[in-house]
C-alpha cells in the first residue's frame, strides 16, 4: 500500500488558467499508472483560477475514498471565518489536515495569529503541514521556513502532530535534530527535485536520507511524498525504493506512518492490491 501525502493540483504554469478539471483527472490516472493507493491533495495559500481553493477541491473530492484534503492557511490573508469553514470539513472528515506556507508568505509558524490554528488541530487531532526549506520561488524569504521553527511550535503545542515538509532541505541535519528531539514532530521526503531525480543529486540525496532514519530519527516519523506535479511519481517512487532500509521500514514510509496519522484505513484504498510489497527492493 502506498499514501502520497503531498500532492497538488495547482496550475503553476498559468494560474489565470483554470486547469482544476484536468490536473486533477491525470492526478488520478498518475496515481493508477503508478499504484498509488491514497493520495493527500495540499490546497494553497492563494485562490486563483490556477489554484482552486479548499471548498473546490473538497467537492471534488467528496466521493472518492482514497483522495483526500490538507486545506491549505493563508497568514496574509488570515480569516477566523475560514477556520469556521474548516471545523465543518474537519467533522466530516473530508479535510484530513492544515498546512502552513513560511517562506512563500512571511511569518514564523509560531505567530500568535496563527494559535487558533493550532488549536483547532489539536481539537480535531489532524496534523499540521509546514512548509520548509526552499522555495521555488525566488520571492520568498527562506529564513521564515528554516526547520528549526518548526520546533518552537512542536514544544509549545506537545498535543499537535507536526510535519516538517521537504526535510526541510536543505536544512535535513537541522530537520533530523527537531524531528529525533520532540515526539510530535514527523517529516515528509516530498519536493525534493523538480521533474526527475538526476543520478548525482539522488546519490547525494539518498545518502543523506539514509543516514537520517538509520542514525537520527524514528523511522516512524517519515513519511513518503512527492510534491506532484512539481516532480514526477517515477522518479520518487524508484528513488525511495533504492534507499537500502530494513523491508519494515519502507512498509511504515509508503504507508503505515501516513496512514496512521491522517486516520486512513485500508477501506480507504480503492486500489487496494495486496501484492503492492512484490514491489519492494531491501
Ligand atoms: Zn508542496
């Protein structure tokens, strides 16, 4: 079984261009070429046509049980009534978690402004996405997403799980420290590249990623992602394959450890195949 737990369906060539019909249909042709079985759609912290907004891809979620809704929060455009809107997705379990974009927006995960967010996280006991690491864009201010904020939050709310997205790369020993330091702090290998891996960065890459769940942190706390369409599934899906961990390990990365955290059952897999671990390389 494998969860993407990073996808998007953002239009990043043209965002004047709805293309929310079509990225989110080769999303799931994507997902069945590749037998990914459950997948975490990330909504922005912009609505524009190019980026559909939380209440868009809910509906276009709502009948499916294998794809599922991480509402994206905007700082700049911070509403209380948004968080009204979200507690409704949230009791109806159609929105499975928050995210939080620093670095693309300006502002520290651990703003005052931002603690009803937590709040709400921890009442309906989601996980908080944040962003960290680069950005692609060359506006954003890559100190605000450092991984080492993420820990200020992670102590100061110890009953809300966290994602430190990215790895934080390429900040990854700073990602291992505060993932291996407090309990509720998880992080997800997506966005590592764009399009495909190429063969030196996924050596370079993959060294560093196995040091880290061998040496540094809970094998518990990854979990596997890809920042689709950014990046292609091929590419990541050959790229978490060839990292040498126990069986068991790989087993908890492509799906337990998400599965656990975002409440997904095996019911929730359409393709549901069980001979997925043939797949595996140790
Ligand atoms: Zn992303």
């Amino acid at each position: 079984m494998i969860l993407d737990c990073h996808v998007h369906i953002n239009n990043y060539s043209d965002e004047t261009k709805d293309a929310t019909a079509n990225t989110f249909e080769e999303l799931q042709n994507t997902m069945r070429r590749n037998r990914i079985d459950a997948a975490m759609i990330l909504t922005s912290y912009k609505v524009n046509p190019g980026r559909p907004s939380t209440k868009q891809v809910v509906r276009l979620t709502e009948n499916l049980n294998h794809i599922y809704v991480v509402a994206g929060i905007s700082y700049l455009n911070f509403h209380l009534d948004y968080l009204v809107e979200l507690r409704d997705y949230l009791k109806d379990r159609t929105v499975r978690g928050l995210k939080l974009y620093p670095g693309y927006e300006p502002f520290y995960p651990n703003d005052e402004i931002l603690h009803p967010v937590y709040e709400l996280a921890e009442e309906f006991d989601v996980p908080v996405m944040i962003h960290t690491g680069d950005t692609y864009s060359p506006t954003g201010k890559i100190k605000y997403s450092h991984p080492i904020h993420v820990d200020d939050v992670a102590v100061d709310f110890p009953n809300v799980k966290f994602i430190i997205c990215h790895l934080g790369n390429p900040w990854t020993r700073d990602t291992m420290e505060v993932v291996y330091k407090n309990e509720n702090v998880y992080t997800d290998v997506s966005g590592l590249v764009l399009g495909n891996f190429t063969d030196r960065f996924e050596v370079f890459m993959r060294k560093q990623l196995q040091e880290m769940i061998l040496y540094g942190v809970n094998p518990n706390h990854v979990l596997y992602g890809t920042d689709w369409p950014i990046c292609t599934m091929e590419t990541y899906l050959k790229f978490i394959n060839e990292l040498k961990l126990p069986l068991d390990d790989k087993k908890k990365i492509f799906w337990e450890n998400g599965a656990k955290l975002f409440k997904l059952s095996r019911s929730d897999s359409q393709l549901n195949r069980g001979s997925m671990w043939d797949f595996l390389k140790t």
